[in-house]
C-alpha cells in the first residue's frame, strides 16, 4: 500500500485543526468528548493525540500518522467523523 502522501498530511493536519477549532465553537470540550473531569480546550495536538491516534492506532495498528497509507488515513477519519457527527452533531468534511 502507498504511504501517505504529503498533500494528505497537510490535509490531515489542517483537519486537526479545523476540528479542534469546530469542537470548541461548539462548546464540546474534552470532558465533553471523550469523559474527562476536568474542561481543557481543544488544540490541533490534543485532536491527534486523543481523538485521531487511539482510532488509528485499534484500526492501523501504528503508532504514528507518518506510518499511515492513503486508505487507512480515509478509514480513521470515516471513524472518527460518523462518531462526531452521531454523538455531538459535528459534520466536517476531510480538507
């Protein structure tokens, strides 16, 4: 299978951007999300850290995003944005 390339990394990290910007418009902090005690904003980071890696990590098996083919990258997000769109009414399309 074909690495990702580097127009879908940028993609993907325009996409950490944009969500974590869009979760936070919409009031959804991390404890809202994911079912912490505490309220922490969303950052780009914290968006691949906790809401894209566990994903691709159960789905890919790997560790970093730097491993990920161009199909597993439209799996992860198809995950991650059917569960946002299900549970909080986030619809983000991948950039």
């Amino acid at each position: 299978m074909a690495q990702r390339t580097l127009k879908q990394n940028a993609a993907l990290h325009k996409l950490f951007d944009e969500l974590g910007l869009e979760l936070n418009k919409s009031g959804l902090d991390m404890k809202t999300v994911l079912k912490h005690d505490v309220e922490i904003a969303w950052t780009p980071d914290m968006v691949k850290n906790y809401l894209w890696r566990p994903v691709m990590l159960v789905i890919t098996g790997k560790q970093s995003t730097t491993e990920m083919t161009t199909k597993e990258i439209d799996q992860v997000y198809a995950v991650i944005a059917k569960h946002l769109g299900e549970t909080q009414g986030i619809e983000l399309d991948f950039p």
